[in-house]
C-alpha cells in the first residue's frame, strides 16, 4: 500500500509539473519598477510566456530590501506558479544583517543565476587619481581619507569597498546613500571621491566622459572597457565581485519543471534578439543549472557572511 500511495504521490507530481503552467505565473521582483533587477525580469516575461505558454506577470513587491518580496514567495505553493527574480541581496547578504522572516538556504529551490555583472571603481572626471596606482599611492599616504560611496549599508557596491580595503590593507571613509540615484549626483559634482559602482549603472557616464573608471571586479577584462584592468591583474587576489539576478522558487518544486523552467530561462537569455542587448549593458549571461545555482548560492551566502562579520558591518 505504501509503494503504491509513493507511486501515485509521483505520477499526481509528474502530471502536475507536465500540465504547467495551468495558470498565471507570478514572477516576483523585490523591487520598485526601473531597476536592473526590474529590468531582467521583464526582459524574461515575455520570452518564458512565449517558450512555456500560460501567462507569464511581473509584480514588483518592494520593501525591507528586498526581504518582503523573499518571504512572500517562500510562503507560496511551490507549484511553479510564484517566483522570485532578484538580486544577491536577499539571497545572501540580507542574512547577515537583518533578522529575515526567511532561511535563503533551506527555503528557496534555485533554478537559475540568469546573469551578472561587476563592479567598477570610477571617479569623476576630474578627480587627480589617474590610475588605481594613484589610488594606492594616495590610500597609503593619507590612511582613512578617500571617500568611497556606496547606495546604502551592506549593499554590493559598499562590501566591494570593504573587501577592497581588506585584501589592500587600506581604509577609507565608506560614505552611505539611500540608493543608487543619489551617489551618482554627488560623484559627478564631485562631493565624494569614488564608488565600486555597479557596470550597468556607470557605463553611460563613463562613455560620456563624466566618470574614469580605474578598476573592474570582474575575472576577465569586460569587452565594455577593454582598457580598463581587473583588481587580480593589479595583484588585488579574491576580490572579483558580481552583482547578479537570479530566478527562484519556494522549496519543494518537482524536479523536472525546475528542468523545464531552467531550459526556458537559458533559451530566452541566450535569444539572438536579447543577449546582445544585454551584453551591450555590461550583463554576462550566466543561465546556470540550478544544481550550480544551489552550490553558488552555499558559496556566496558564506564568503558574504564571513566578510560582514570580519568588518563588522552593520545595516545601520
């Protein structure tokens, strides 16, 4: 009786995740519309809407950076039809700082890192920092005294910095913002010194010549800025960062609609029609499987925790 109620249980799975998606599919942003995170995950809508069939919709559940949107989608039926698009932050580095309605490791089935992006380390046009020798050269001389921006405590462009000054044995004076809009003011109008900024966000800037970019996160040279050297080529080691977007879902989905949903995210990224736009934007497509999702998310939510603690990093 056991064996047939585990084989019926199997097959009501397999037929469910075969008929998906019988309805709506919710694909949950965690934050306001215009962001990059917003932007991916209105760039897959209509492409998984297209390859899968059913209705695909972008909701965009903003607030606690992020976390609100995390615990909604934890909270849902793991049938498919919620998931979750965001940023590293709610996966891995919210964690640390915030008590979270949520366990990111135990609670979310990952099904794809959809892409990336690294950091750059820009400063106005006017800055007298020409290279980041200039930089080095000014950090060891004047310990504690280059600003460095970021768009809020514990965020990606502020824990580049840190882990930039710890893998330098420099310091700085980490300046935090309310976001991302407000940094990019005050670097042009030269009221800061610098920003690890994310690529997508500095490139039209740098490309009009208001900002220099001086340095990448990246392992590999980006093809955006081929003249611009990565921090391991510096002899800066362990310190290649990337912003990423991924796409999620409550714990317990069937394993071949995860299958089902990676080949689609995969397709769509990899469309002759969307990868070049990407790209052209500074997003790597990643498009990983969610068995290397599950082993990246293990890696990141422990290198993002072991540096917060290191330097006592707080959200406030």
């Amino acid at each position: 009786m056991k064996q047939l109620l585990c084989a019926l249980g199997a097959s009501m799975t397999l037929t469910a995740a075969m008929a998906w998606p019988d309805k709506t599919v919710t694909l949950v942003v965690p934050f306001p519309p215009g962001g990059s995170t917003d932007v991916i995950a209105r760039t897959l809508q209509p492409k998984l809407q297209e390859k899968l069939g059913g209705t695909f919709v972008v909701e965009n559940k903003a607030g606690a950076t992020g976390t609100i949107g995390a615990t909604h989608v934890v909270r849902s039926a793991p049938d498919g039809h919620t998931l979750f698009v965001s940023s590293l932050g709610p996966f891995v580095i919210a964690p640390h700082l915030f008590k979270v309605s949520y366990d990111a490791p135990k609670e979310f089935d990952f099904i794809s890192v959809a892409v990336q992006a690294p950091n750059v380390l820009v400063v106005p046009a006017a800055s007298a920092h020409k290279s980041m020798a200039d930089v080095m050269a000014f950090q060891k001389a004047n310990p504690g005294k280059m600003t460095f921006a970021s768009s809020g405590n514990g965020s990606s462009d502020h824990l580049t910095a840190e882990l930039y000054w710890q893998q330098t044995g420099t310091s700085g004076v980490h300046v935090p913002y309310k976001g991302g809009g407000p940094v990019m003011t005050d670097l042009l109008g030269n009221q800061v010194d610098s920003s690890f900024m994310n690529i997508n966000t500095a490139m039209p800037q740098i490309v009009a010549g208001k900002l220099r970019a001086l340095s990448i996160t990246s392992a590999q040279r980006s093809p955006l800025l081929p003249n611009v050297p990565t921090l391991d080529e510096l002899g800066i080691k362990d310190a290649n960062v990337y912003s990423w977007q991924a796409v999620a879902g409550p714990k317990g989905m069937p394993a071949d609609l995860k299958a089902k949903l990676h080949a689609a995210i995969r397709d769509a990224l990899n469309d002759p029609a969307v990868k070049p736009k990407l790209l052209e934007v500074g997003f790597e497509v990643v498009a990983s499987t969610p068995e290397q999702f599950t082993a990246f998310q293990a890696a990141e939510f422990a290198r993002w925790q072991k540096l917060i603690q290191s330097r006592n990093i707080k959200a406030d």
